[in-house]
C-alpha cells in the first residue's frame, strides 16, 4: 500500500526512531570463527526479531546561560528488525516501523546498522551535508567493530568503532565519540545546536536489547563549535509479536531487491570520492529520501516495476551528490 509523504513523516516522528523483525540472511557464513569474534557476532545477531520500542529523550545538562533544556520526548511502535546481509565478519540489520492506523496497516523501512569486524575505515558525518571515509588505525580496530547507520533511503547517518564487552554478566558494545547530523526530532525545530557529538553502546537484555546515547548537542557562536546542552537517549527494544509481523515481511519481500540496488548505489557514490556530499532537510533527512522511498511504495503497491525504479534512484541519487 502506497503511503503518502505526509503520514510516513508523522509515523516516523511518532516512533522517534526505527521499526522492524529478524528474517533470514540473505548471505549466511559458513567459515569457523574464532571464538571471540563468533561471540560478538552473536551479540550482533541477537538484535534481529520482532519488538515493542520505546524511545526517550532527556535533555539534562546546559553548557550555556542562556538555553532551558527541552522537557523529555518519550515516543515509540512496533519495529522488526532483519539480517539481510551476514559473512560472520560484516553483518547488515534492517528497521522496519510497523504501524496501524484506521484500520489499516503500514510498513516503513527505517534505519539500517551494518557491523564490519575490524575495520580499515568507517563511514564517518564530517560536517552539514558531508560525510567521509576515515582511516582506522591498525590498534583501534584489533578486536573492534564499526557499526555503520544509514537513513531510511539508505543515505548515510554516521559511524563509529568499539568493542564488545562481556564483564559482570553484560553484553554490550560501546562506540568512540561521533559526529552526526540532527534527528528529525530536533531539526524540525531549528534549534541552536545543528550537530550532536555521541557515545552509542547496544546492550542486550533479558527481553531484547537497549540502544543507549549521550548526546552532546552542539551548535556555532561567534565562529566556534560550542556545547549546548547534554541529552539522554535511552530506546529500548523489547520483544513483542503481537502486531502484523507478516506484514513487514511482505514489504521486504517486494523491495529487497530495490534496496539492494539502492545500497550499491550509495556505496558506488561513496567510493568515488571517499565520502559523499547529499544535502540534508529537517523532515527528510537527505533530501533524496521522498523519492526513494516513495519508488519503493510503489513496487510494494505493484505500480512500478523494480529496474525502471532503480533507473528513477539513480537518476536521484547522482543528482543529490553531484555537488563538491
């Protein structure tokens, strides 16, 4: 069923954040790991399947006299999660938002994680509208993973490097500071801040996992980069099945194929020149995001064949990273 612009926006500023189940991997490993990267990729993989979410945001701490941190944002949905893509050393997971409304069900593709065991590089939000390909030393990527996450038109979001850890009876991976662009939570607001600087850490739980954020919010006075406030992010993923599953598959199933193409296309416009420049909008995220997610509506509503929408994407995308 084809979802206007409109509803899909309000859907994902209702869920905060991203929604889907865990299907089959579209590449499985078959090589033995070793012991301790088999551990973390199982870490990895324990976040795929079918969830509750809630999503809570805390501005806590201001670093300037003159801003009033925001009352808390507290939102959430219905969310399956799917590998698509596991070699045992790069493994891809897809949200999709599921939501009823009216009698009808609706299924969004959100946000994409990819996990790359030691990585050579990593994906990394440089400045607005620009992202680069940043060199991983040989020491910060010995037993470590890069998690990678892209928008829900498989644009890219940010990333960055940790470690999975397993001390007192946790699991749970924790990222180095990184850059990245605004959430439409708060771009939609031209706020004084138009980055956030982040501590990521996934950690599973009894009931499923838990995506942790420290957010320093930053903004530009006088010509410098200054902090301006300091948010909690706390998204809590707990299993649940009882929403329409079946209907997250369906979309998957009509558009893995067009998102695969997508993903190439991105990844061809990255390789290019180490980075990608994509302008960014408050409600969209890049501002490709009507298009290709709205080509993928339609073949899920069978409207459009899959090669003539990916002729359409990449017509979109070459046309968003055409500037220096």
């Amino acid at each position: 069923m084809h979802v206007s612009l409109t509803r899909r926006a309000s859907m994902l500023a209702m869920a905060g954040a991203g929604v889907v189940a865990a299907a089959p991997a579209l590449a499985q490993t078959t090589r033995r790991l070793p012991a301790a990267v088999e551990r973390d990729r199982q870490s990895i993989l324990a976040m795929a399947g079918d969830y509750h979410v809630r999503f809570n945001f805390n501005e806590t701490v201001p670093f300037v006299s003159d801003y009033t941190p925001l009352e808390p944002k507290t939102s959430g949905g219905y969310e399956s999660v799917r590998v698509i893509e596991d070699t045992g050393t790069f493994i891809q997971l897809q949200h999709m938002l599921v939501a009823e409304h009216e009698g009808q069900t609706f299924v969004i593709k959100h946000w994409r994680q990819d996990w790359t065991y030691q990585p050579r590089n990593v994906l990394v939000y440089e400045r607005r509208n620009y992202w680069t390909l940043a060199n991983v030393s040989s020491a910060d990527r010995r037993g470590a993973w890069s998690q990678t996450v892209w928008q829900t038109d498989d644009s890219p979001r940010y990333g960055g490097v940790g470690r999975w850890n397993y001390d007192n009876g946790r699991t749970i991976w924790t990222s180095g500071p990184t850059l990245r662009p605004l959430a439409r939570r708060d771009a939609i607001r031209n706020p004084v801040y138009n980055r956030y600087n982040s501590i990521n850490r996934h950690a599973l739980t009894p009931n499923g996992w838990v995506h942790e954020q420290d957010n320093e919010k930053i903004g530009d006075r006088n010509g410098q980069l200054v902090a301006i406030v300091h948010e909690d992010g706390v998204n809590t993923y707990e299993r649940f099945t009882e929403y329409p599953v079946a209907a997250a598959d369906s979309y998957w199933t009509d558009t893995r194929e067009y998102w695969a193409g997508v993903r190439g296309m991105w990844d061809a416009a990255i390789a290019r020149r180490r980075g990608v420049w994509v302008e960014e909008e408050a409600q969209n995220g890049a501002i490709t995001g009507p298009a290709l997610m709205g080509l993928a509506d339609r073949i899920h509503s069978d409207e459009i064949e899959t090669t003539p929408a990916l002729a359409e994407a990449q017509t979109a995308i070459a046309t968003a990273t055409s500037a220096a």
